[in-house]
C-alpha cells in the first residue's frame, strides 16, 4: 500500500510543471499528514528550489516547515542557490548546513564547491577543501573534480594541479577540467601537453576535451597541434555538435589559415548557430578579408539568421581591418536601423575606422556626440590615430581624457611617447617617461611565439636565452645585410631614446618578431610556412622588414599580432599596408 501510494505522488511530481502544481502538492502533502515524513517531500524541494518552472524563496517556506530537515533537505536549497543569480548566498547555507550539527555528506561539499567556482570565492573553497578532507571524501573523484574546477577559475593553477595529480583515480571529467582550466589560465602549453598525455594514457578525449585543447591551440597559434585535434574530431565524429565546430573554426583563424576555417564553416553537417556565423565572420575581419565578411553577414541574413550586436561589431572590425571607411559607416547606420542598439564597441570600432583613415576630427566628433559615456579604449583609439598621423595636439587632448578617467595603461605614455619621438621632442618624451616612473608604469615588454615540430618557441626582444641563439643572431645580420641591398632603411624614429642611428638600429634589429622569423628560416625546410605570434602590435619596422625576407627567402609568414594577422607573401602583406 505504501509503496503504491510512493508511485502515485511521484506520478504527481512529474507533472508538476508549475509553480501552482508544486504549492497543490505541497498541500496535498500537509492535508494528508505526509509532508514531514514522506520522501516526496524533499523531491519536491528540489524540484521547487532547482526547476526552470520552480521558485527558491517558496522553496525556502517548503523548508521552514520541515521540523527536522534532512541532509537531502539542506542539499536541495544549497545546489538551488548555488546555481542561482547570487551564489555567494550558497556559501552562508553551507555555514547553517554545518551550524545545523546535520550530516554532511559529499553532495554538500559538491554544491558549495559549485557555489564558489561561480562567485569566483578562493578563499571559502579553501576552506571547504580541508573540511572535506577532515570528513573523509578525498577519494571522491567527483568532489574533487569540483575542487579542482573551482581552484582553475580563480585563478590558482597550481592548486588545481596539485589536486589533479593527488587525485587515487581520474575520470574523463578530471581530465577535461584540468586542460580546460590550464587552456583558460594562460598555460597553453601544460593543456595541449596534458591532451596528449591523456591519450598516451588510454583516455579517449570527448568533445568537452577537445574544446579545451583547441581553446590552447587558439592562444598558441599552434597549427599542427590544432590539426591534430581536428583530425580526431572528424574521427571520432565529434564535429556533429556545432559548439566543436566552433572552436574548431576559431582555432583556424587564429592561426592564420582563413581558407581552412572557411572549409570547415562550409562542409559542417550540422546546423549552423548564430556564434558559428559571428565566428567565420570575425575570422574574416582577423585576417583583413572585409568584402568577404560583409559579403558572409548578407550570406547569414539570407538563411535566415538575424544578425545580432556581435555580428555588426565582426563586420565593423572587418571594415576597420580593410580600411573600408564608406562601407562601416553605412554598416554602422544600417544596424541602427535594424533594431539593433549599439553599445561603445561599436562606436569605438567606427571612431577606429575613421581614426585609422586620417579623419580625426570626425572621429573626435563620434565620441563627443555618443549617447553614452566613452571608455578608454576610445580615447586610446584616437590616441593611437593621432600617433600615426602625428597629430600633436590631438595626442595631447586624448592622454589627457585617459589621465583624467584613471587609465594609467602602459600603452597610452608610449603612444605619446610615439608622438613626441616622431617630432624628435626628447624633452617631451622624458616628461613622459617620468610620468611613467611616477606612476609605476611599466612597459609590457614585446614577446613572440613560434611553433616548430609542435614545439612553442618563445622570444622577448633582444632574447639571448634560446638554445640556439647563436645561430639566429647570424641568421639576423645575414637578413639585415641582405635587405639593405632591396633598399630598406630602418625606422629609426620609431625609437623611444635621444640616441645614435647605429644604436637604434641594432635596438630595432632585435626585436622579438624578426627573432622568432629568423629562427623559423634556419629551423624549417625552404618553401615552409612560418607562423609568429606577437603580444603587442607589429611595429612599423618589422612590418617593413618582414615582407622583404618573404620575398627574398620565397617564404610565407604569418604574423598575428594584438589586432589582426599579416600574411606576408613576395614582399606584399595580406594587409596592403594598412593596420
């Protein structure tokens, strides 16, 4: 009889797909003297406190009520906050669940862990970490997967590392959360050595491991790693789910190799989403295909797909990147009046626009007329215009707008450092380098990846540190001898110092790039592709300098710097000079 009428109220729990159906349960439950004895009573908890159709506060009275709540009782409102708006409300339930002297059990620690990854809280995950220890759940796989997850977002790689490799047994979550959290914490490197690794193991990567493993091929720039993984996605016929398609689309794009993504993005047999056009069209917009891009965002209208705030900014960048003035601004009218509100990216893609085409007065027109205040990535947009222009007293205007909202970013004293060297102002430019000093502004220092043999090379300017150093370094005076006979002179004015020729010369000879190129040359057979990627923005000289050895060593370089990738080829870049 009692097991017949369990049947029947969890017949009543599945179709209570409302909150008025879970409040008649829940009367029906009080009426017929079941509601603090019956197991339906904590399912029904769960369901009010965890379902889209459910609510947390009428939750909570349902666990007023209860004279003597179960562990099963607190762990339903601690996971129904925890995957709420306000997480961190999960970490002061947690403390009653203790208070309450109730038995924790696994699932409690589980579900305050989650909390804390959300609300990004180290410190009470740390805390969490060794009450768990003390209650004896360290050989939970799935507890310690959370902790290890909750320690990777917040930064604290190390610890998630040690938790990964203390862990008795591993499943394929434990994996996944490692590369993930290495691929999102700058470690790169650790999440593509980690993929191998498993497979070297015996594991058999899923899609949520391979979206990890792309993530870091992305940052790298790391084409073979990336093809690698490509390859066992079509395998494994992990290219089924779009959000694998995705990363794999992006991964080609960042690494430079547009017509590989565009092949992806084209042959996908599952149904495009709306961030798989977005992805194809920034991919564009990166490597300075604008007309291609404009022509995709009219492509995704046509099948239906309402392009979205994300899409004009990818188009926009696209325009930008081209330097198809006429065509962003009337892009930039035609999302106005779609319906779709622009936010200050997109004024800051326009105020670039114009900015990069010498039209400064508009673009400082743009700020002044936005409905919005403007961040400092617009001033710093003008700023770095004026720089190319040599628009002095523009410069000034701009680093006093970011001065003036707190920007001490390292880029804005060097910009108008740029300004002041340009027009050979040294007194000017020390007044910046004091402010600098002041302040406690460093400069982030020039660094550049190259990948070899599936092997990340890394070089700051002037690195002397690489096995074979030596080698570069000739393989450098080889190059600048040889392309003094093309002509080439160097920038020097570029160099921040009131210093001799020959001495900015050799300043400007050794920086990372043209490092990591000439290690490329001597690394690599001839006709082979070489891939950089630069933290900063390509300078003006490596710009110069780098499509000359394209064409007098007949090899293809690929440079991705902050904003965009050139593709230097016969002595042209993909960006006709224009970045």
């Amino acid at each position: 009889m009692a097991s017949q009428i369990q049947i029947q109220l969890d017949s009543l729990l599945q179709k209570c797909n409302s909150l008025i159906h879970m409040k008649q349960l829940q009367a029906h439950l009080i009426i017929t003297g079941k509601f603090q004895f019956h197991p339906s009573r904590t399912k029904l908890l769960e369901l009010c406190a965890i379902s889209p159709a459910g609510d947390l506060s009428f939750a909570g009275e349902i666990f007023r009520r209860i004279q003597t709540p179960s562990t099963n009782d607190w762990n339903a409102i601690l996971r129904g906050l925890a995957q709420s708006s306000k997480p961190i409300q999960a970490m002061s339930w947690y403390r009653n669940v203790l208070r309450s002297h109730q038995k924790v059990d696994a699932l409690t620690c589980s579900f305050a862990l989650k909390a804390c990854a959300r609300a990004l809280a180290f410190c009470e995950a740390t805390l969490i970490h060794s009450q768990l220890l003390r209650f004896g759940f360290e050989a939970d796989t799935l507890l310690l997967t959370t902790l290890l997850d909750v320690y990777a977002k917040t930064g604290d790689i190390d610890a998630a590392q040690k938790v990964f490799d203390d862990m008795r047994k591993r499943d394929i979550a434990s994996w996944n959360a490692m590369i993930s959290g290495l691929a999102q914490g700058s470690r790169p490197n650790e999440a593509i050595a980690l993929f191998n690794r498993m497979k070297e193991e015996g594991w058999r990567p899923n899609d949520v491991t391979v979206l990890g493993a792309l993530s870091a091929c992305s940052q790298l720039g790391a084409l073979k790693q990336g093809e690698i993984i490509h390859g066992y996605v079509v395998d494994e016929k992990l290219d089924m789910n779009v959000i694998v398609c995705n990363a794999v689309i992006d991964m080609y794009a960042k690494c430079g190799f547009v017509d590989k993504a565009y092949s992806v993005f084209d042959s996908m047999s599952c149904r495009k989403s709306l961030i798989t056009w977005n992805t194809m069209i920034m991919a564009f917009a990166m490597n300075g295909d604008g007309y291609k891009a404009l022509d995709l965002l009219d492509q995704m209208v046509l099948d239906g797909m309402h392009p979205d705030a994300v899409s004009y900014l990818a188009a926009l960048c696209a325009c930008n990147h081209a330097g198809l003035v006429e065509e962003g601004v009337r892009l930039f009218d035609l999302m106005k009046g779609s319906g779709v509100k622009p936010n200050v990216k997109h004024y800051g893609s326009v105020v670039d626009l114009l900015g990069r085409a010498g039209r400064l007065k508009e673009a400082y027109n743009i700020i002044n007329s936005m409905p919005m205040l403007p961040d400092v990535v617009l001033w710093q947009s003008l700023l770095g215009a004026s720089k190319t222009y040599g628009n002095v007293e523009m410069a000034e205007m701009a680093s006093r707008m970011l001065v003036e909202m707190g920007s001490y970013s390292c880029g804005d004293f060097v910009l108008l450092s740029n300004v002041y060297a340009a027009q050979q102002r040294w007194h000017d430019v020390g007044k910046v380098r004091q402010a600098m000093k002041n302040r406690d502004v460093k400069k982030v220092p020039g660094f550049s990846y190259t990948e070899i043999d599936c092997r990340i090379h890394k070089f700051i300017n002037g690195d002397q540190g690489h096995p074979n150093s030596k080698e570069i370094y000739a393989k450098l005076d080889e190059i600048m001898f040889r392309i003094k006979a093309y002509g080439y002179i160097a920038e020097t004015n570029l160099v921040l110092h009131d210093i001799g020729e020959e001495d900015k010369e050799n300043a400007l000879n050794y920086h990372s790039e043209k490092l990591a190129v000439a290690y490329g040359l001597i690394s690599t057979v001839d006709g082979t592709p070489i891939q950089v990627i630069k933290n900063l923005r390509i300078c003006v000289d490596c710009h110069a300098v780098i499509k000359i050895i394209s064409n007098i060593y007949n090899r293809e370089i690929i440079v991705r710097d902050r904003a965009r990738f050139h593709r230097f080829k016969e002595g042209v870049c993909s960006c006709r000079d224009y970045w």
